[in-house]
C-alpha cells in the first residue's frame, strides 16, 4: 500500500493529503501543533529539532511532500535536519518540494518557463532558490512544483473583500497568474503516475492577469461594489516591504510543461471558473 509522508500539513498539503486519502493511501504528516484529523496519522514537528524515531515511524512511507517554507536567514529546516534520512528510506519512489514562481524574480511582464533563468528579487524567493538547489543536490527522486498564487475555498479574495481588506489596486500592464488549490492536488497526483524526478514545473492557470480584473469579477460574484480604485503610486506608499516585493515582480508564467509532460488538463483554467466553483462552495455553508 502506498503511504504518503507530508512535512507541513497546510493548505496546499492538506488539500493533496484528503485527495490521496480518498484514494485509499496512507497518510502521514507533520503539524507544529497536531490537532486529530481523521484518518491521518500526525507528527509534532516544528523545525528546531528532529523528528524522534525517524527511520522506525516512517520506514514504509512511499511518497514525500515537502510543504514547508525555508526561513530567509537559517534556510530550510527539512533539507538540514532531515535530508539524509530522506534518502535512507528504503520504499522511498517519489518526493515533491512546494516552490514558488517567485523564484524567477521579475520579467518585465515577459513570458517564463522552467528553464528561465532563476533571480530572485526578494529574501524569501532567495531562500526558496537555494532551497531547490540543495534538494536537487540529494540522490532522492525530487520533483520541484513552482506555484503561483494560491486560492480556494476559505482562502480567496471572496475573504478579503468580506473582511474590508481588498485593495483595488491598478498598475496597467502588471499580470499575476494564479492556481486553484484543487489543481495543485491534481498536477501532484500527475507527477506520481509519471514520474520525472529532477523536473521542475510551473503550476498556474491559463490566464495571467492583472488583479484590478480579477477583484472586479469576485465584486460582482458577490454583488458588491469595488472599493475604491487606486493607483500603484499611491497604493504603495501604505504597503508593507512584503508587500511591495510582491509588485515589483512582474511576470508571465508559463504552465504548458504541466500538460505536455504529465498530461494534465487544469480543473480551473482561468480566473472566472475558479471564482465561481469557490463561491458556489461558499453559498452551500451559509
């Protein structure tokens, strides 16, 4: 039977780890502070220190799913405390590291791929870089998934709109892209009937887009009105340096390899259909 190690049991994770539970595997992960979830064994983890009884608790696990950001100064808690027990495990066929599209830094709203050149523009996508180098340096069968920006149910700009925090920003010509959490368990679930390790690749949707039209369509899923529209000037006098990293990258993400390589049709190929499949979700919890 097929057993699924998770480090770092969060929302991408958590998503993937249901699905495969449903398909009848085994599911084992970490938490910082385990709280029981039904019919998936957790492990208290925080990165400070190893896992007790490594090889014992885990020595059938199949699979691996790397969730956990690095830190910025100390790096990735998994790789240093971790990575060579990893490559002991003796059933070990596949392991995946969640990444980011940050990592290419910014393209002057230019087209990248997985073979674009890596500069990152920010500590965090630095240490997300230097991360992937150093599992790519493993002899463990490591696939890199590159992600856009997230979304789904419980973490869309539905919330943010809901709690007043959605800021209507317009910066012309400046595209994100963007990935359904389903589809994220579904290019997973891909890579592990067929398998490419070594491979990197770009999880998003079709439709790279400036966010100005994205909150519009989420406004009038919810019939309400846009707050008000300001420009990028203004805007980042207010914004946070996280959040101002997040605007000076400037990019267009390609996700063909995703259909090419592992022939996966995307769930939610653009803006409108993800919006709406996770509103509809929410109308049923009202």
């Amino acid at each position: 039977m097929n057993t699924l190690f998770i480090f770092g049991m969060g929302f991408s994770a958590g998503h993937f780890a249901h699905r495969m539970k449903a398909k009848g595997w085994n599911i084992i992960a970490t938490s910082r502070e385990p709280v029981a979830v039904e019919g998936i064994d957790l492990i208290a983890f925080d990165g400070t220190k190893p896992i007790t009884d490594f090889h014992e608790r885990l020595k059938d696990v199949t699979h691996v799913l790397h969730s956990i950001p690095p830190h910025k100064e100390t790096g990735d808690c998994v790789f240093n405390l971790h990575a060579r027990d990893l490559e002991k495990l003796p059933n070990l066929k596949w392991m995946g590291y969640l990444s980011t599209t940050g990592v290419y830094g910014t393209a002057g709203g230019a087209m990248v791929n997985e073979d674009s050149p890596r500069h990152p523009t920010s500590a965090r996508a630095r240490a997300r870089k230097q991360a992937e180098d150093n599992w790519l340096s493993t002899r463990l069968p490591l696939h890199i998934f590159r992600l856009a920006g997230i979304y789904g149910p419980t973490r869309s700009l539905f919330d943010s709109i809901a709690k007043g925090r959605a800021k209507a920003i317009d910066k012309p010509g400046h595209a994100f892209s963007r990935i359904h959490v389903e589809d994220i368990a579904g290019v997973l679930e891909a890579s592990i009937l067929k398998p490419h390790p070594g491979s990197a690749y770009n999880l998003c949707d079709d439709e790279p887009l400036e966010p100005l039209a994205v909150l519009k369509t989420a406004c009038t899923l919810m019939g309400v009105d846009m707050p008000p529209v300001q420009s990028f000037e203004e805007a980042a006098k207010e914004m946070s340096p996280m959040a101002l990293t997040f605007w000076n990258d400037n990019k267009r993400v390609d996700n063909s390899k995703i259909k090419t390589e592992l022939g996966y049709v995307l769930q939610y190929p653009d803006h409108r259909s993800g919006l709406e499949s996770v509103w509809a979700e929410m109308q049923k919890n009202v």
